[in-house]
C-alpha cells in the first residue's frame, strides 16, 4: 500500500475530527446530550486516550512481520465502521466525567496527527509492533495500528456527530 494513500486516508479523517470538534460551542461540548451518553468532550478525550497510546506504540519496539502487512486492517474496518454494534470501553482509554477545555483537545489533536504522519513518513509500516497487544487480535504490523487508530477515529466523529445532530434538534 502507498504511503500518500495511508497519509491521505489519515489525514482526511483528522481533519474531519478537527473541524467536527470546532462545531461544539464551549456548553454544549461538555454537555450530556442524552442518557447513557458521553459527552462530546469525553469522546474526544477517548480518541486522545486512544490515539497518543498508538503514536508511543509506533515509534516502540518492532520486529518483522510474520503475516501480511495489512492482514488484519478489514477486520478492524468491520468492526469500528459497524455503526449499529455498540461497543465497550477498555478502561485505559475511559474518559473521566469533568469538563474539557475545547482549545486544549485541539491542539493535543494536532499533536497526535503529526505524530502519526511523521510515523507514516518516516517508519517501515510493515513491521509488527510489540508492545501492545490487541484483545482478540494480538500485535498489530504499524500499517495496521495507524488503521486502527483511523477507523476508531472515524467511529467517533460519526458519534459526535450525531450528538451534535440531537443537541441542534432538542
């Protein structure tokens, strides 16, 4: 796979993660739209919690990949893009119940997307990396870690918004 596709593929996604979360005005970013929900600052939080802890595992310990480099990337695909399967939380990557300063997570978001474009850039995406394990799918190749951390995104700008659908709506 190139890498000005994976860049791209990346990139197109952060993006819409910056410009859905510049959407938010300060209360209703950390406002609770509904039961049950987060709230838009706590799942951004989530993304944070969940895409800093792969810019450490790209840039960690790595050995040669044993099986295709993108092996594993549809499966993750299936499962993050399948809106209608409501998913559970590991609890390291659980956002805390408070308020979130807007500007903050925006910078931390530009943070963790030059840090992931300059793994792309600069990394063989084709190695395994070993210091975190997937549950249910073991150690991912860096091509599939950097998918991994896109389609979580993308689950999430769907999530946000849709929030902020039902707070227009309310």
């Amino acid at each position: 796979m190139e890498k000005d596709i994976i860049i791209s593929d990346f990139n197109k996604v952060f993006s819409d993660l910056i410009t859905t979360v510049e959407g938010f005005d300060y209360m209703s970013y950390n406002q609770i739209p509904f039961d049950g929900s987060w709230t838009p600052a706590q799942v951004t939080q989530h993304i944070i919690l969940a895409s800093e802890g792969f810019v450490k595992v790209l840039n960690a310990e790595v050995k040669d990949a044993e099986t295709a480099i993108d092996e594993k990337k549809s499966q993750i695909k299936a499962i993050f893009l399948d809106y209608g399967t409501k998913m559970k939380s590991p609890d390291f990557i659980l956002p805390d119940l408070k308020e979130y300063d807007k500007e903050r997570h925006l910078a931390k978001i530009a943070i963790i997307q030059e840090g992931i474009a300059k793994a792309i850039n600069d990394l063989d995406l084709g190695k395994t990396c070993l210091s975190f394990e997937l549950p249910g799918m073991g150690h991912l190749t860096r091509l599939e870690a950097i998918y991994f951390v896109t389609y979580h995104t993308e689950r999430h700008i769907h999530q946000l918004k849709e929030i902020h659908r039902f707070q227009k709506s309310a």
